[in-house]
C-alpha cells in the first residue's frame, strides 16, 4: 500500500521524509518505503477574484458582490495590470495531482491549525480527490513527536469544524477586503485597497506617526532633594509633574520649610548593565528622620522625537515593534503596515456599516 503525506512546506516535508524512510529525492516529493512525501508551499489554492464570477467593472450597482458558491483557483500572481497562475504553484499542484493519484491513502502533515487544514481541504477539494485520509497533528518536529505522531493518526473528518472555522474566516476576508475596497475606489473615484487586517493596522501606524509629527514640547517642573544621614547621602526626585512654575514653587517652599523627611517607600534601580545602583539595605536607613540638606526646583521637557520613534500595539500576550523614519512616504508607511498583520479584529462590521449605511 502506498501512502502520500503532504506537508505544509518542504522542510517539514525532509522532516518527516527522513523518519519514514522516504529518501529517494524526486521533483516536488520523495519517496520510498512506500511513502510519496509532498508539499503545499502555502496557499497553493485560494478564492477567485471578482473577474471570475463577471464582475469586471467597478459598479456601484453591482455591489455588494456576493459569490455563491465560490470558486477556488491556483494562486494567483499580478502580470501585466492582470493577475494569472503562478507558475510554481501549477507545477507543485500537478506533483501533488500525480501523487494522490498513485497513493492509496493520504496523511495530511500540513501545519497544526485553522490555516494548515485549510490549506489542505482546498487542494484536495481544487482536485477532487476521494482518497481516504487521516491527520497528522503535531506542533513538534522532533524525531520524537513525529513518531508519536504517526502512530496516533486521526480520521480526517474530525477536524471538519476546524476547516469550516477556517472557510469562514476565508470567506468572510474576501467579502468584506473584495467589497470595501470597491466601494471606497467608486465612492473616491481612485484605486484603494481595504482589508479587515491591513486597514485598522495601517491607521493605527498613521495616527501613531501623525502624533509624533505634531507633537510639541510641554515645560514641566519636578522637586528634587538632597537629605543626609549617619554620613550617607541620598538624592530623591519627586514623582509628581507640576505643569506650572507657580504650583512647583509652592511646594518647593513648603518642603523647605521641613527640616527632615521620611521615606515611605523603596524601589530598586538597576542600570543599564543590569547592576543594583542602590541596595535596599542601605536605603533601609533612610525610612527614618532623614535631614534635609538642601531642595529645589528642576525645569524639563517633554522634547520632540528628533530621529524614531517607537510603536508598539500589544494583543494578549503577543507584542510587535515599528521604528518610523521622521517624513516617511505614504508608501513607506503601507509596507510599515504590513509587519502588524495579527491579530486586529472586530474592526470590519463598523466599516462596512459605514461604506454601505
């Protein structure tokens, strides 16, 4: 009996290839000990585009563009103001073809997900396999786990809801990035592109930058002491922004005004090299009767960014970072846009609302 794994990508692919003892290299798979492993390099298959349900034309009337059912094509790529097949992905596509055809059963290797199993279900839907197949469900490429792996193999219709989970997603993308961006380009008579992750992305590194641009500095005042006891001196900047001269002056006379002072609290600093500038034990000497050796009034500002500045949008425990050139294009500033494509939802219900109502 011959089996055919196919995995998400080719170096899975050598993985597991190596532990079934498929070493025979041939174009777009190996094999041997009766195993054909394969791969996908990604979507391999995805939605049609407008065009290919009739909807050349960017018409008012014609929205919104609702396909039913949808259709699934080869990759495509932008050639010539028109988009086409990728090559590379045809040629795999056709590898995958004759391995499917020669196996008598398939092992879906593809990655540990919504995307992996979509990624598969919509090649082996494109090809209109009826070939049994089980999963292969691992999030590790050890020897080890793609053993253990291979030995506990799950019927493929187990993960039905997870391909539905992801069909939706799907879907749901294309409807509202295929429709918002239609209707922004008639309603603005120009070429936009709206997508439910890239546009709340997008203005979120814009209005990020334009506060940077527009920033101006604000003057603050803080109170600064220096108190002494038992021979150690301690330096203390209060944490509290006084906004007015009149205000700081205030407090500086009415802290002059003591002859000593308590500390409440103590942090520990570390500086830069990671070394404790102040240990607690010394500090511990301060939480009583403190002499006051001298106080006064430090002016600072709040000074405009001069070179980056520093993005940094945090979801659940995931955190991602942008540095921004001061006076960067608008191109500059989409290509930024794509570094922050996870995790922005919710966001598309409100816009639709808005283009359409």
């Amino acid at each position: 009996m011959t089996t055919c794994i196919i995995a998400e990508k080719p170096s899975v692919a050598r993985d597991i290839a190596r532990i079934v003892g498929a070493n025979n290299k041939q174009d777009g798979y190996l094999e041997g000990s009766g195993y054909l492993v394969t791969w996908a390099m990604g979507h391999l298959i995805a939605l049609a585009m407008p065009e290919a349900y009739g909807f050349s034309a960017y018409k008012a009337e014609d929205l919104p563009i609702r396909p039913n059912p949808f259709q699934l094509v080869v990759r495509q790529v932008r050639k010539d103001k028109e988009y086409v097949s990728d090559p590379s992905a045809l040629k795999q596509l056709k590898v995958i073809r004759s391995c499917f055809d020669k196996a008598d059963r398939i092992i879906v290797a593809t990655d540990a997900g919504r995307e992996g199993e979509l990624i598969f279900r919509y090649i082996y839907q494109y090809l209109d396999c009826k070939k049994p197949y089980d999963r292969l469900w691992i999030s590790s490429l050890t020897d080890k786990a793609i053993r253990e792996g291979l030995s506990n193999l799950k019927p493929g219709n187990c993960y039905d809801n997870l391909y539905h989970s992801a069909k939706a997603r799907s879907e749901a993308d294309w409807l509202v990035g295929i429709n918002a961006s239609r209707a922004l380009s008639i309603a603005r008579r120009g070429g936009y592109s709206l997508g439910r992750v890239q546009t709340p992305t997008l203005a979120m590194v814009c209005r990020r930058y334009i506060e940077n641009r527009d920033f101006s500095s604000v003057p603050y005042w803080k109170l600064s002491v220096l108190t002494e006891k038992e021979g150690l001196s301690l330096k203390a900047v209060g944490c509290k922004d006084y906004e007015s001269e009149a205000s700081a002056q205030t407090a500086l006379a009415a802290l002059r005004s003591q002859s000593r002072l308590t500390v409440e609290s103590v942090a520990r600093r570390v500086d830069e090299h990671g070394r404790i500038k102040v240990t607690q034990s010394v500090l511990t000497s301060f939480y009583t009767d403190t002499r006051i050796v001298s106080c006064y009034l430090r002016r600072t500002c709040l000074h405009k960014p001069t070179g980056k500045t520093m993005f940094s949008p945090f979801y659940g425990h995931e955190s991602a970072h942008l540095k921004l050139k001061k006076g960067c294009s608008s191109n500059q500033l989409a290509r930024a846009a794509s570094l922050f494509t996870h995790k922005v939802y919710d966001f598309f219900p409100r816009s639709i609302s808005t283009l359409y109502g």
